[in-house]
C-alpha cells in the first residue's frame, strides 16, 4: 500500500486561495525536482489520467491503472470522484487534478515504481508539469507523455517508431518528441522526477505497443472517463 505523507499533501496540494499563491506553491516544490536516471528498472508502473464533468463546479475523477513492466499485465485499477475547487488556468494543472489522482492512489493495494502521466513534466513554463509536482510531491519517479506540446522547439522526428528528437525550451533539452508507431503523429516526453529523458523515452517506448500512448496511460484514460 502507497504510504503518503499527510502533512507534505497538505503544504503542496491544498487548494490554493488565488493562483499568485497557486504559483508560488509550484514554485517551492520545484526545488525538489530530481532529473536523474533510474537506477533500477521499474517492476510496477502506474498510468494515471483525470477527468472533469459538470462545468466549473464539478466533479473529476482520478483513475490509475497499474501494469507489471516489462510485461505489461494489468495487475490493479483504482478510481475516486471530488468537488472539483480549482479553476482551470493554464500551468496549474496539478491543483486541478491532484487531488481526485491522490484519492484514487490511497485506494491502491500494490506500491507501483513509477507514475506515468497524461501530461507534461519539466516540458512545462517553470518545469513543474503535473507529472513533475506530483512526482516531486510524493517524492516518486515520474515521466509525462503527452499528446500534445506545451513548450519547446524541436525538430520533426523520423517516421519510423522509436524515433525523436530533443525538445529545446529556453536553452535547455526538457524532453523528447518520440515516435511510438511508424508514420503516427509523435508523443512529448518529459521526465517528471527521478528519472532521465532517455529513461522516459525508454519506458514510454516499451509501454506503447499497439498504440500512439502508453497501455498504462490508455487504460488511465478510459477508466476516468467512466463518470458515476
């Protein structure tokens, strides 16, 4: 069972009162963002994906779909619906989200290795993608895959799967534009914390093996979407 630090959950994901402080949280979890590699391989990686019903005072729903790696077996599903508090403002996507996926991951039975994140991680405007402020926040590694670009400039990937190239935000290499299929539009990958872009690469690659996204993070997709 994931083991969560009630009073870290508090100082980082508690709902803002304005987004100047929103910013301001972000900012100071930042600092304990880890690009490093692995390490070790992951044995259990968690998809994780959210969704919204019912307008600017809602419901979201987190979901996590958990898969043995390399093999790629679905092993474990959680969900969990909350009042959504946060409005929707660009780069702040964490306070959105976060809390409904920190409901469902206290749900889980397994432990998972590694989050893997519809999203970005430091491909983001101050580096802090949600896959970055909750990898950072639960002090986990942590890679986002995402469908589409936040920031960066890059250069057109090869058509043949597993190609890329870097993605270049303000000077610096803050991921990869990835090809999971030949000839499919490619992914943005981003590590998020405690994990290096070749890593992310890696393990994005070898999760997407029928499909443009990860299996983890297409189960993810589907289960929140299943609203009550």
């Amino acid at each position: 069972m994931l083991k969560l630090n009630p009073k870290t959950l508090n100082r980082f994901l508690a709902i803002p009162a304005s987004v100047a402080e929103a910013r301001r949280v972000q900012l100071e979890l930042r600092r304990k963002v880890r690009i490093r590699p692995l390490g070790k391989t992951p044995r259990l990686i968690a998809g994780l994906d959210a969704s919204f019903s019912g307008g600017k005072s809602g419901r979201a729903r987190g979901a996590l779909c958990i898969y043995t790696y390399p093999e790629l077996e679905l092993l474990e599903e959680a969900t969990a619906e909350v009042d959504i508090e946060f409005p929707y403002v660009p780069g702040l996507l964490t306070f959105r989200e976060g809390p409904a996926l920190i409901a469902a991951l206290k749900k889980l039975k397994n432990t998972p290795d590694l989050l893997l994140f519809d999203g970005q991680g430091i491909a983001h405007p101050v580096g802090m993608g949600i896959a970055a402020h909750m990898g950072a926040l639960l002090d986990m590694p942590s890679i986002g895959c995402a469908k589409s670009r936040l920031v960066g400039e890059y250069r057109e990937p090869a058509r043949k799967k597993g190609s890329h190239t870097k993605l270049i935000y303000d000077g610096n290499t803050v991921g990869a534009v990835l090809r999971t299929r030949d000839g499919v539009k490619p992914v943005y990958v981003s590590p998020g914390h405690k994990v290096s872009i070749d890593d992310s690469m890696e393990i994005v690659l070898s999760c997407a093996t029928r499909y443009r996204l990860p299996e983890p993070i297409r189960c993810a997709d589907r289960l929140s979407k299943v609203l009550n």
